[in-house]
C-alpha cells in the first residue's frame, strides 16, 4: 500500500482501515464457518453466528465514523471504498450465512 497514490490522507487512512477490517474479520469469519460445520446440524448456530458476525463487523466501523466526521466535505471517503476494500469480510459472512441456509451442507466438508 505504500506505493499507492491516494487523493487525500483520509482516503488513504480509509483504504488501511478497510483493508484490515476486512483482513480481521474475514479470517474470524472464515475460522468460524469450518468451525460450525463440526455440528451435526449447524444451521441454527451459522444463523446465530451470522447476526452476531454482522454486528460485530459494523460495530469496528465507529472509530472510522468518527473520523469522517471530521473530515472536510471534499475529503470524505465514499461508502464504496468500503465495499472495494473489504470484500475478505463479505466472503466470509456468505458463507456463514448459505450455511445457515442449508445451501452449504456439512456433507460436502466430511
């Protein structure tokens, strides 16, 4: 990331912040779906397990949404940096929830 050019210095902390979000979160997120796939029947725990990693993901935005307030209207960064940048996380949270579904079953991982 350091040979990247960036608009602004909130952009280029937004880009950071996202590209670790979305590290962190997805490598849990991920860690917890062959985790559930342990359990004869994992769909209520995936279901469980998916609302709790979707608040939980949200909750690590605050201290980004305190900096964009800061931030001059002509600097803020957009709200598709943040769907550019944390995909890791987006992955992770689809396969927690097709398991919920049922779309993935335990069968395809024995």
């Amino acid at each position: 990331m350091s040979l990247i050019i960036f608009d602004s210095e909130e952009q280029r902390i937004a880009i950071e912040y996202f590209s670790r979000l979305s590290d962190t979160v997805g490598a849990v997120g991920i860690g917890v779906c062959f985790t559930l796939l342990q359990f004869k029947d994992p769909s209520i725990a995936a279901a469980i397990s998916s609302v709790v990693f979707f608040i939980w993901a949200i909750s690590l935005g605050t201290e980004f949404r305190k900096m964009v307030k800061r931030a001059p209207k002509a600097s803020k960064p957009s709200i598709w940096l943040f769907i550019r940048y944390g995909w890791f996380g987006y992955i992770s949270l689809m396969f927690m929830s097709f398991i919920a579904l049922g779309v993935i079953p335990v069968e395809w991982f024995q």
